[in-house]
C-alpha cells in the first residue's frame, strides 16, 4: 500500500511540473501567433519601432497634409525627415474596420478632402517601440469610435504605399500611428434624409429606397456605409461588390 501511494504522490508531482513548464511555452506561442498577424511593409516606422525623435506637435489640416507633394521615393527601411512630424487635425472621423494587421483604420474628412490615420494595437504589435509611446499607441486606440462627426486626432505623419485602401489621400500620407484621439461633437452618424418612410434594409445607417431605379454610387451622397447581407433583399443596388459590408468605398 505504502508503495502504491508512493507511485501515485510521484505521478502527481510530475504531472504538476510539467503543466508548470507547458504554460510559459503556451503563453509564448500564443504570443508569437498573434505577432504573425501584425504588419510587414515600413511596419517597425509605422509603428514607432525604430524609436524616432519626433518634432513637437503641430496643428494642421487634412487639406493641408493631403496637399503635400509625395515624395519620388519612399525607403522601405528608413523614416523619412517629414515622417518624424507629429501633427494634430480635427476632422469628421470614420472608423471602418480592423485590418489584418490589427490595426484601426480610421478615415478623416474635412470637406471633400479625405485621409487615413490607423490606431496600432499596443503593445502586441508594437514590441521594440519605447514604453512611452506604447503607452501613447494604447491609450488612443482606446477612444476611437466608429463615427465622429467632429474628432481631433494627433499622429505622426507616414507615406504610405497604394495598395486600394478606403480613404487615402492622393499623396497617400496618413498620421500612423494615431498617438491621441478625442470625440469633440456627436458619436453616431447624421439621421438619414426622409424618403417616404420607405429605405432598402440592407442599408441600416442611410436611407437608400429600393429599386427600381437601379442608383449607382454617384447617384448617392453617402460613402462607406454599412451594408448588411442578412436581409431579404441584400445590396439591391449593388454598392458593396466585394461583399466585405461597406457600400460605396471611397
């Protein structure tokens, strides 16, 4: 009996050291899995982690910034003296989606001017970038709303390559990464315009009325609305044709 239960004390204790020794291995993996999905492209100057020392802030506009000549080349490996600018605008504010790469692609309007700015996800996908920044990168991302008619938002300026995105400027620049971000007026999105009680479901943010007539996009003033395709009748007209739920991407 003695024996027996020796066995069984030793069987235990072993079993107990071993999951003490897999957890840390569990833990890691889960972190070098969720780092495989983070960026690639200019991804350590996009997300600070070439711990640049930025000029102090300064206010502009997105018609100022979408305005600046870009630059004949950009390096894929080195910031560039403009990209160490941190600049603050104040702009209507359309969170679209999260992107592969964990970031929160954030589109800024200021009239008929239009703009990227992305909230990186701190600290997972942000690792060699200083503990103040991170801390910055974090804290912003937080408070990014899905709408805001009237946002200001601080980032550091960053040319971008094109590659089809909603919202990018002509010069492709962008404030990424976004290091503080405030809602000043309103949270959702305008009520839609009357249109005799009747709009198409499919379109939950904007009133569009089903065909006939068939309305193409520059037949609408809205742009990236949500489109739902768990209705009746989804997309009559046919505004989201890579199915991904925004309609008429800008």
């Amino acid at each position: 009996m003695n024996r027996r239960l020796a066995a069984v004390l030793v069987l235990v204790a072993a079993g107990a050291t071993g999951a003490r020794l897999a957890a840390p291995a569990l833990a890691h993996h889960a972190r070098s899995s969720r780092s495989l999905s983070c960026g690639v492209e200019r991804w350590t100057i996009k997300t600070l982690q070439d711990r640049p020392s930025l000029l102090r802030e300064q206010s502009t506009t997105v018609a100022r910034l979408t305005s600046i000549p870009r630059p004949a080349y950009v390096p894929r490996t080195r910031r560039l003296p403009f990209e160490r600018h941190l600049y603050s605008v104040i702009a209507s504010a359309t969170f679209i989606r999260e992107e592969s790469d964990q970031d929160l692609h954030v589109v800024l309007r200021s009239g008929s001017r239009s703009m990227i700015a992305e909230a990186a996800n701190a600290p997972f996908c942000t690792a060699h970038a200083t503990a103040y920044r991170k801390l910055q990168m974090r804290k912003a991302r937080r408070f990014v709303r899905r709408y805001c008619a009237r946002a200001r938002v601080v980032g550091v300026a960053f040319y971008d390559y094109y590659h089809g995105q909603t919202g990018v400027a002509p010069n492709a620049v962008e404030l990424h990464p976004i290091l503080g971000y405030s809602c000043l007026k309103g949270g959702t999105p305008p009520p839609p315009p009357p249109s005799g009680g009747k709009c198409a479901a499919s379109y939950p943010t904007v009133c569009i009325p089903p065909p006939p007539p068939d309305l193409d996009c520059g037949d609408i003033p809205y742009r990236n609305f949500r489109v739902l395709w768990n209705v009746a009748d989804p997309d009559p007209h046919h505004f989201d044709g890579d199915h991904d739920g925004l309609g008429c991407e800008s």
